[in-house]
C-alpha cells in the first residue's frame, strides 16, 4: 500500500468504480475485500487514518457474545461464534483463543454459569474454541493467582479468541489491496453527487494533505463510517432521521503484574449491567468496560471521571493486588455504533446486530455490527450493493481467504508475530541498518524498523498513525509513547521527506493527544 499510488489511481479515473466505500474502519475495510474478492472495482475513502475511531478501540476479543446470549439473542451468538472460528483459520498470526474463567463467589453461581457456558460451546459447534467446564477453588487459582481469595468458591472456564483490532484492520486493507481495491486515508468526502433522475452517482473528496478536491464516480456508494453514520446521511439527505445511538467505553490498561498466567477474568454481572473483563493483552493486563450514553461522536472521545472509578471499583472486587489510579499506564475509549431503538432504557440493551439501509437516493449505508462479524456483514452489504448497483452477481468469496500476512505457524502472541509473513521482512530491514534494530523504549518491545515498515507499506502518516495503530503502543502506555514521539517522528520524517516544522508540529499535536491517554485528563463528572 502506497498512498502516493492510491491517490493518483483515485484521482486519475474517469469511469465509474462499481463501489465507492466511504469509511476505513472494520466494516469499510470488510466490504472493500468482499467486493474486490468478487472482481469489483473499489474505491475506498477514509477522512482520517485507518480505524482512527472505534476500529482501533475494542476490548480487543473475537467473541460470541456471553451476554447476547443471556439477552437471548441466540441468532446473533450463533453467527459470531461462526465468524470467530473462520477469523481463526483465516488469520491466525492476529487470532488466537484465550482461556476464560468467570469467578465464582456464591454457590449458586458454578451450575448458573456452568450450564450458560455448555450452551455457549453447543452454539460454536465445530467452530468451537475449548470445552468449558467447572473449576474448584484451587483450580481457580492455579489459573488466577492474582484473583481476590476472600470468599472464593471456584469458577468456570471457558473459551474465546482474542486479537488485535487495529493490525487485523491494516491487514485486510492490504488484502483488499492484493486483489485490487484503491484505499485512501485522509481523504473525506463533502459531497455526496447525483444524476438528473436524482439518484446518487459519485462523492467529491479532499485530499487532507494537499487540500486538492477530486470527484469519484459510482455506481453504488456504501456509508460505512459507523459512529459518523448521520453525518454521511445528512450530506445526502440533511433532515434524515438519526440512525445511531453513541455510547462510549472505557478500558484502564496496567502492568502485567496484575493478571498473572495466561488466563482471562470475565464478570459477567457488574453494578452498571455490563459484562467486564480483565485480560492479558501485549504483555499487559487490559479491563473494561463501560457502557455511557454520549451525545455526539467524536475522533478522540474522553473518559468520565465516573467511569474510570468504577472500572477501578469493579477491578478491585476481583484482584488480589486493588489496582489504583496510579497504576494506570494507559486509558483508552471507544464509541459503539449501535443502531438507535424505539423503547431502550439503556444502550447496554441495544442489538449489536447490524442494519442496511437504503435511501431513496441509493445511499446504502451498513451500522451496527461488532468487530467478529465484520465479514458477514461485508457480505450482507455487497450482496445488497449488487442488486442495487445491477452489478456482476458474484458469490461471496472470503469464507476461506486468508488474510493479508497469514501464516498458520507464528506466534502471534510475541514481538513481531502480529506482522505474519511479513515479519521476516521488518527483521531484514533491522538487520540490513542496525539503527532500524534498536529499542523504540525499554518498557516496550517495538524497533525502528516498524516505523520504517509502517511509512512504507501501510500507508502511515502521522507520529498518531503510528504509535497508536500501526504499533499499539500509545494504547500500552502513554508516557512511553510520548518518550519515543522524538525518535519515532525523526524517522518518519526521513521516509516522507519532511522538514524539522513537520516534525515540531507532529510531536505538538501527538503530546496533545497523548495526555488524553492518561487518566488525569478524565473529564470531571
């Protein structure tokens, strides 16, 4: 991926691209595989970078859904379980199953969630991860030696994939990529074009760099920009009814040292009626998260104050050692897209099922949805795009792709795993330049040439680009990332040619950013 290419190949075109996708985050990134896999010609337009908003903002499992269940939407469970046995086959150097254990503190909680967890694993079938099964304290705490003994019965063990939201999401764009699509970030679009019968037939793009407008024929646009749904509908139609309902969560993220072992912790009842997790992730421990109605998305959401004690009260309840505000390395916040429902008290409630919609203009915009799902819900999309589009009825071809970087034999779990079969590569080029081989940071194990390799072929473009997303290192720690900013920010200006006022800008606007990573930039509720 080369944006330099992908730009001109965006604004050279004169014919109409069968899908102009506006949105880069999982549900874009999706559609433009699935149609490009079907011999589509795509088009795909970010504003920002790549997964800027909620895309790189997960509790980072590939899961069913233990609480969809419980809410009793069985369909939905089924379907993501499906969808997180495939994620597996297709990209397992970013997909990996964990071991879950939800503590158990009253007697009546072990055949509870025992026999909720035998339905869990009936739903996966042969897309199963583990059986889960009753554990006895002692078990318990073989798996969980940092889990609060006080009260203690046991727990129950099971099963679920993790991964890591943001590499996955530059790993299909270059899949997308391999099989022809265009992808574009920073580039928005401010118009959204029509015919004479009044029917939509393009978009007008900015280039964020130049400032240069181009226009993109179409002959179906999808709005795939989830949190920024209305927004897209209202430059189409400005009195649409709001589709979206925002809600934000939290996730606190502390040393390792706090969740020993390999094992997750997973409460399914909080006091805000929220599943909460605490997991191991990168080499740190990871919980969350909370469910807070918003009133508008936004690129770089907030905690509450509020919500960040209560992710330390709850974590508190359950940890040996009661993590404290001090020992937050990192605090990170996403907004869900969930579509807004007549009658829902709580956003806790709302489907995580997606919708299409259909405009009376052909805008077709897909919301909803949750990260495991994203390939069935690029499918449903297309399949739609087709029919309204009358485009060439091709099947569905990423039920067996693999993924850009798959390979069945790394460890994803360590260093340089994430990058696949591209990893040899990033190593050559450390080995080749030993300034590319050395440490970024001492509490982190990212290298030089990770930037180099981020600017270069993933189409990295601000010191933000790459200390959050392309490595994940502002989500990890933010203190670190703001030490590494200087050295980060040196290198890339080398690999895009730009000047010592690039550099200044880019570590002013990043220690900005950084400090709302931290908890005392809370917002005071």
């Amino acid at each position: 991926m080369n944006r330099t290419d992908m730009l001109a190949q965006a604004r050279t075109r004169t014919k109409p691209w069968d899908i102009v996708i506006i949105g880069g985050g999982a549900t874009g990134a999706g559609v433009a595989v699935d149609a490009a896999t079907r011999g589509l010609e795509v088009l795909l337009l970010e504003r920002q970078d790549f997964g800027k908003a909620t895309s790189s903002r997960s509790t980072k499992l590939v899961h069913g859904g233990v609480r969809y269940l419980e809410q009793g939407n069985v369909s939905l469970v089924m379907e993501a379980l499906k969808e997180r046995g495939l994620l597996l086959q297709n990209a397992p150097h970013l997909v990996h199953d964990l071991a879950f254990v939800v503590p158990n503190y009253s007697w009546w909680e072990a055949p509870f969630y025992g026999i909720g967890m035998k339905v869990y694993d009936l739903l996966a079938g042969k897309y199963g991860f583990g059986k889960s099964r009753v554990l006895s304290r002692e078990e318990t705490l073989e798996r969980l030696p940092t889990i609060q003994t006080e009260g203690l019965r046991g727990g129950v063990l099971y099963y679920d994939g993790q991964f890591d939201d943001s590499r996955l999401l530059i790993h299909l764009l270059m899949t997308a990529a391999e099989h022809g699509a265009t992808v574009l970030n920073y580039a928005g679009v401010t118009e959204i074009t029509k015919g004479d019968d009044g029917f939509i037939n393009g978009v007008v793009a900015v280039d964020g760099e130049s400032g240069e407008r181009f226009t993109a024929r179409a002959k179906v646009v999808v709005n795939a920009t989830g949190i920024f749904t209305d927004e897209i509908r209202r430059l189409d139609e400005p009195d649409a009814p709001t589709m979206v309902a925002p809600s934000q969560g939290i996730h606190l993220v502390f040393e390792r040292s706090f969740l020993r072992g390999e094992t997750a912790i997973m409460v399914p009842h909080t006091s805000d009626g929220r599943v909460m997790f605490a997991i191991p992730w990168h080499e740190h421990t990871l919980v969350g998260t909370t469910d807070t109605p918003i009133d508008a998305p936004s690129y770089d959401p907030l905690p509450f104050e509020k919500e960040i004690d209560f992710v330390l009260e709850t974590a508190s309840l359950y940890l040996s050692r009661p993590p404290k505000r001090s020992d937050i390395l990192s605090v990170y916040t996403g907004i869900r897209p969930l579509v807004k429902a007549d009658g829902a008290a709580k956003t806790s409630a709302l489907s995580r099922d997606h919708t299409i919609h259909v405009d009376g203009s052909g805008l077709l915009s897909i919301v909803g949805g949750k990260w495991t799902t994203y390939r069935r819900m690029a499918q449903d999309c297309v399949d739609h795009a087709i029919t309204l589009g009358s485009l060439p009825d091709t099947e569905c071809r990423t039920h067996h792709l693999k993924i850009h970087g798959y390979d069945a034999n790394i460890d994803g779990l360590s260093g340089m795993g994430v990058y696949g079969s591209d990893a040899d590569a990033i190593r050559k080029l450390a080995d080749d330049d030993s300034e590319l081989g050395r440490p970024l940071h001492p509490a982190l194990p990212y290298i030089a040439a990770e930037v180099v390799w981020a600017v270069r072929h993933e189409m990295a473009r601000t010191l933000d680009d790459v200390l959050a997303r392309r490595v994940r290192a502002l989500f990890l720690n933010s203190a670190a990332a703001i030490e590494m900013a200087p050295a980060v920010a040196a290198l890339m200006a080398r690999e895009l040619n730009q000047d010592d006022a690039w550099i200044g800008a880019q570590l002013a606007g990043f220690h900005t950013l950084a400090h709302s990573y931290t908890p005392a930039s809370a917002i005071k509720q």
